[in-house]
C-alpha cells in the first residue's frame, strides 16, 4: 500500500488539505472454513495488503467518497435512511450507519482509498475496507471510545444489512485484531481468542489465485448457512433438553441420529462442518509442536471436505490442489467462501520454486490464464499511519 499515492488523490479530489491515514489488512485463514457462523473455532492471521485510506472531517453532514482504484466518487449524507447504490459504497455508509447506532457521533467527511488486496482471491478486501473506516470513524468522531470488537461486529453488520452477505465475524476479526508474525485461533461463539507465534522454518506459506470467481458466490454461501441452520433445527427437535445453538453443539452421533430426518445436501454440509471443528484443533495442537506435516494433511482434508461435501470448489481449484500434491507440497487447500479465489499452500522451501513454475505451466496451459502467486507476509492489524 502506497501512502504517497493515496495523499496526491486525497489532495486532488479534495480541498487540498490533508487528513489521517488510516490501513487495514485482508486476511488469511490457515484452516476452519465455515465454521465461523456454525460457532466453531477458525485460525486466521492479518496480511500485508489490505485498504489504505486517508480521511478528515469536512464540517457538513455529507460523505465524500472517492475510490482511487475504480476512480469512482459517491457522496451521501450521513442521515441518508437510503444510502448510496454504489456497490463499493454501501460498505461505508454501513459503516457510518452501524457506528452511530454505536454511539459514534459521525460527521461529514471526505475520504480517499486505496487497495492492493487482490480482488476475488478470499482475502476479504471488504473486511478490510470495513474495518479501516470503523477505526478511522472511531478515531475522529469516537474519541476512540468503542473496543476493537465493536469496530468487528460493525463490519459484520455492514454486511448483513446493507450488502446481503450472512457473513461471520471471522474476516473483520482478523483485520481489526490481526498481529505481526502471529496467527489467531478465535472461538467464533465466545469470542476467546489467543495468538499462536507462526514462523515455520524451512516451509512458506503461498497463495495460488485460479483468476476465477464465480457469480453465485453470495447466494450459495447463504444457501450453506441455511444447510447447517436446517440441521440444527432438526437437533433441537429431537434434543430438547440440550442446548443447541449452532452446529458447534452436535457430535458425530447427535448428527447421525438425525440423518434420516435431513436432505442428503444438509447432511453432507453438517458433516463438514462437524470434521473441520476437530480439524481446527488439531491444528493447533500440531502448531505447538512444530509438526507442519500434521498441519498439511489436515489442510488437505479440508479441501477435500470443501470439494465434495460442502461443494464449494470449482474445477480450477482442484486442479491447483492436484497440482499441489503431485509436486509434494506439504499441505494445500481452496481458502476462503469458495467457487474462485485462492488455494493456500504449505510449502517447502526446497520444492517451492518448482512447483510455483509448475502451477503456472500446468494451469496457463489448461486454462489460458497465469494463475496469480503471492506469499503470505503475516502483518499487523487496523492501525492509524499518520
């Protein structure tokens, strides 16, 4: 992200004076994949790209949004009960709308942003762009009066009811609470969360962009939250004396014995979900260890899982898997809600240059299309720069 870049449009587009500069990262997430609104554990960590923005107060009640990346400007007031129909927009005023229901006494303001997240790759640019304007708000308006997991559900609320994603906390989570050289295990229901250092000597962590994102991401994803809200239904059924809230209550036996009383489509998604809540943990427990092939196998069964039984891949990200596992790459699965973005890959030093020229060759010449290749740099959370 480019500092001087986002000044010189701010200073442009605006009045020519200068405000704060304020960056949140995309994310990644090493394992548990829909798990974050089933209340199970996830294990993210904050990248180094994200969104960089730079805002000041302008003394009206209007926002002024310009969007350096889509040279796009969309102005809106902060009472609006309407809001803009800009895509890239309604993130913002969401924001605005989710921060003032929060006591933040938001004014008009002009801003300019920036990203270097690359788009449809499952690395949450819009986490991100929600969670730089939360702490920016925050900071200007706030007072810094909200706690960072305010600013997080502000983002999630952003996306439930101005965008029409059913998303988790997970994405916003990383962003605002994301640390240098750290990956987080969060308890999506409890909100418990703990730093696991992640330097692991002689592997690096990649992502391989298939360049493809498939239009029903949105409503497919909220088809699977539906999936797994079903089957719960059916477990409080026949379960009433137990509390069950999500899927993060049921075991294997409670998920068998109401398997007659499910579609086959639900079942298979529960069942994921079921095998990537021990995934997760058993993650962890190979993390503390240092036992990196432990990491990759799981990492392989959750694409695995994600493929089949949650039916979120596409042709092109197994076909990045396969390439993975026929050059020895320690572990590799599709991140992030699926149908297009990224596989991740745990991978040797020793073998990471062959494989990257081989998922190139491989997948131009099936595809006619160079997948996208960045290494995962584990960097800070939502942050004032200047």
């Amino acid at each position: 992200m480019d500092i001087e870049h986002v000044r010189s449009r701010f200073i442009k587009h605006f009045d020519g004076k200068t405000g704060n500069i304020y960056a949140s990262p995309g994310r990644i997430n090493l394992i548990g994949e829909h798990t974050d609104y089933n209340g199970g554990f996830v294990f993210p960590g904050a990248v180094d790209k994200g969104i960089m923005a730079e805002v000041r107060p302008n003394g009206t009640d209007t926002v002024m949004c310009y969007s350096i990346d889509l040279k796009d400007r969309v102005e809106f007031k902060v009472t609006d009960p309407e809001g803009p129909h800009t895509s890239w927009a309604k993130y913002i005023y969401g924001i605005v709308q989710e921060m003032r229901k929060l006591g933040v006494d938001v004014k008009g303001f002009n801003t300019a942003f920036s990203g270097d997240v690359p788009l449809g790759a499952g690395m949450s640019s819009s986490a991100a762009l929600e969670s730089c304007f939360a702490f920016a708000l925050n900071d200007l308006f706030g007072d810094n009066k909200i706690a960072k997991w305010d600013m997080v559900l502000a983002g999630q609320a952003t996306e439930h009811n101005y965008v029409g994603v059913k998303c988790g906390i997970m994405d916003q989570f990383a962003s605002v609470f994301g640390k240098e050289g750290k990956l987080m295990r969060l308890d999506c229901r409890s909100r418990e969360f703990e730093y696991f250092p992640f330097d692991p000597k002689g592997y690096r962590l990649v992502l391989v962009d298939s360049k493809v994102k498939h239009e029903l991401a949105s409503s497919a994803y909220n088809k699977r939250r539906q999936s797994c809200e079903n089957v719960v239904a059916e477990l409080q059924k026949k379960y009433a004396d137990k509390v069950i809230e999500t899927l993060r209550d049921a075991d294997w036996d409670m998920l068998e014995s109401v398997k007659a009383n499910v579609s086959e489509e639900d079942y298979k998604r529960a069942h994921f979900v079921l095998g990537e809540k021990d995934r997760v943990l058993a993650v962890c427990d190979a993390l503390e260890k240092g036992d990196y092939e432990t990491v990759g196998a799981k990492m392989y069964e959750t694409h695995y899982g994600l493929s089949k039984e949650y039916e979120v891949s596409c042709e092109e990200l197994d076909f990045l898997n396969e390439v993975a596992k026929e050059n020895g790459v320690t572990g590799s699965r599709i991140m992030g809600g699926g149908f297009g973005g990224c596989t991740i890959n745990l991978v040797k030093e020793e073998l990471y240059d062959k494989f990257i020229a081989d998922a190139k060759a491989k997948y131009e010449a099936k595809y006619g299309k160079t997948p996208g290749v960045y290494d995962v740099v584990i960097s800070e959370g939502s942050r004032r720069i200047s």
